[in-house]
C-alpha cells in the first residue's frame, strides 16, 4: 500500500497506527518523522540532535523496529504502527521501562530519555531476558552525555525483570 500523493504540491496522504490509535494526515513528501511528530502533532519525546542517525536521540519504533526518526520520512509510515515513548504509558501510569529509568536514577538531564527507553522497548522486544552483553549491543547507538551509562543498564536489567513480572501476571 503507497501513500497518496499530490505530486503538483508535493503533499502526501498518510495513513498508520500511531500510539494505538489510528491516524490520518496530509504531509509534505520531504517532512522527516521527527518533523511531523514534534512540530506537527506535539509529541515531542523524540528530540532533535545529529540529523544524521548516530546518536539516537530521535529513536521511535515502526512496526516495532527502532528507527531514527531524524532521517526517516514521514510518508514512510504509511500503512505502519509507529510507537513514541508518549505511547508507553497506560491509564496515568508509567510503562515498566519509564519507571525503571526513573527508579535507577537513569535520567540526569533527560535529553536521551525517550531514545534510550525506546530502544529498551525494541530489545526487550526481542530478547526479555537479555545479557548484560546484549543490552550493550542494543544500545551502542544511543549516546548519553550525563549519566556514564551504569545507571542505564541498571533501569534497562530493571526493566526487563519488570516487564517479565507484568507478563507472569497477565498470563495467569
């Protein structure tokens, strides 16, 4: 399925599941997904940094893979599940992950926050009980300047014993 597009005004139309809930829009065809979710529809988790996809600031998941959205289009989530760290909480509560962060003290300035929780997010996706060595490798593409990254992995192994104990409960 390919967006629609006016090719006279350089717009696209776009359609996808954003945070759980189906979203409709107009976009210009060059506007980056950062672009649109900050300035266009106020969610700005995801921050501005490189521009350039090395130091993951700007991490979101589509279909539930990280991308940078500093370099993906907009128009490329068409028919996609885009998920932001505004996405992660439920009825007022944080989500596991954001708590873990906020328990192990992994925020400091907060800039790489909503980056380094979604990129926890895709590999507790993949790997819910991961090594110490995995979480590295997740991580190597997000930079933190404040905390030294131990507090990092702290809320990252927290998180992932959380989200096993919130899967445990659901199952029963």
């Amino acid at each position: 399925m390919q967006p629609t597009s006016d090719v006279a005004r350089d717009l696209a139309s776009i359609e996808c599941r954003l945070n759980g809930r189906r979203l409709q829009a107009v976009v210009p065809v060059h506007r980056t997904l950062l672009d649109f979710l900050r300035n266009d529809l106020g969610l700005t988790g995801a921050k501005r940094a490189c521009d350039v996809q090395v130091c993951g600031a700007c991490t979101v998941l589509v279909d539930g893979m990280p991308v940078s959205a500093c370099t993906y289009l907009a128009l490329e989530v068409h028919g996609k599940t885009v998920e932001t760290c505004e996405g992660l909480a439920r009825d007022g509560r944080l989500h596991p992950i954001q708590q873990a962060f906020v328990d192990a003290g992994a925020l400091q300035c907060g800039f790489c926050t909503p980056g380094m929780v979604m990129i926890t997010r895709a590999l507790l996706n993949d790997h819910p009980r991961p090594s110490v060595e995995v979480i590295k490798a997740y991580l190597h593409g997000n930079l933190c300047r404040c905390t030294g990254y131990k507090k990092i992995l702290e809320a990252v192994e927290t998180a992932a014993r959380a989200c096993a104990a919130e899967d445990r409960a659901a199952a029963t």
